[in-house]
C-alpha cells in the first residue's frame, strides 16, 4: 500500500461515519451542531447552488444577526441536501455524475465559507447562538424523507465508485466549511486550499 492510498483510508472512514451520523439524525432526531438544517422558503432558488440568495434583505449579503446567520447556513443545508438527491434521482451512471456533485459541492462550499466568514467576525457569545439556531434546524429536518433518498442514493454509489460516495458523504458535512475552527480542526488540508 502505498502512501497516497494510506492518506485516502482516514478520510474514508471519516466521510463512512459522516453518513452513520446522518443516518443516526435520520433516525433519531438527534441534533449536533455543524450540520443543521430546516426549511427556509426564502433561500430557495430555482437554480440551486449557483444563485446565493440574501436572507437579510440587505443590499451587500452581509446578515445582521446570529439568528440570520444561522438561519442562512441551515438554508443552504437544506438546498444542498435537496440539490444533491435531486442529481442522484433515478442513479445515473456514476462517471457522468460525479462532475455534477463536484460542481455542486465547490458552489455550496463557496456559499458556506461566505456565510462562515460573517460568523468568524462575531462574538464567542454570537457564535454559540449561530450554533444553537444550526442545531435547532438539524432536529427540525431529521424526519424528511430527504435523508432516507440521501443515504440510499450514497450507499448505491458505495459499491460502484468509492471517491464518488464519499464525494456524496461531504453534503452531510457541509455547514463545517461555515465553521473555521471545526474545518481547520477535521480538514486541516482543505481549510488551507481555501485560505482560512
């Protein structure tokens, strides 16, 4: 085994307990903080990751409080995880899909570092706040069916292409890219290629 190949197995692991997380929310309505999500009518757009949506009303993106901030990453949780099954609706062949969810990925990653730059610049105080609304959202989402399509759809790309589910495990992941010390901490690598 090579030394590339033994980098890559942490990470699988990594990204396998993410999912197990996933299903254990789905299941029992647990609710951690750093992926959280509820519905937030007023983020979603018609076009998914591409299109950032202000949930402030201000002109500049800039969210006023914890609470819209919270409100923000739980609303782009939601999007993602919709935005992901949605791609993997009917389990097209996993070469052709695996652009899409990369693409898919760097746009909410983008959206969520965003979002997580706001959060850096509050108090430790503010900060808990923004977690506990992230918190609240994850429980509010554990009983859609949207994680049931979600864990299928990653577990049917398991057994064909490994680098593709664990590509899919990410979106379970996804609201640590708004939280700098939680990416630094669990992706020292990929906080580093995002300059935090």
């Amino acid at each position: 085994m090579n030394t590339a190949s033994r980098r890559h197995r942490p990470l699988t692991l990594a990204r396998s307990l993410a999912l197990l997380l996933a299903l254990v929310v789905a299941i029992g309505g647990a609710a951690l903080c750093g992926c959280g999500s509820s519905s937030d009518p007023a983020s979603e757009t018609s076009s998914g990751a591409s299109e950032a949506t202000d949930t402030s009303g201000t002109s500049d993106g800039e969210l006023s409080s914890a609470d819209e901030i919270g409100e923000r990453i739980v609303g782009l949780y939601q999007d993602a995880m919709n935005d992901v099954v949605g791609l993997m609706e009917g389990l097209p062949d996993a070469a052709s899909l695996r652009p899409e969810v990369e693409q898919l990925k760097e746009d909410y990653v983008q959206q969520m570092v965003a979002v997580g730059k706001q959060r850096e610049q509050l108090s430790d105080a503010d900060r808990t706040a923004v977690d506990m609304v992230v918190t609240e959202g994850l429980g509010a989402m554990s009983a859609e069916s949207v994680f049931e399509d979600y864990i299928e759809g990653q577990a049917h790309y398991m057994s064909q292409d490994v680098d593709l589910a664990n590509l899919l495990a990410d979106f379970n992941i996804l609201t640590q890219w708004a939280d700098f010390e939680l990416l630094r901490s669990q992706d020292p690598e990929e906080a580093e290629r995002l300059g935090l």
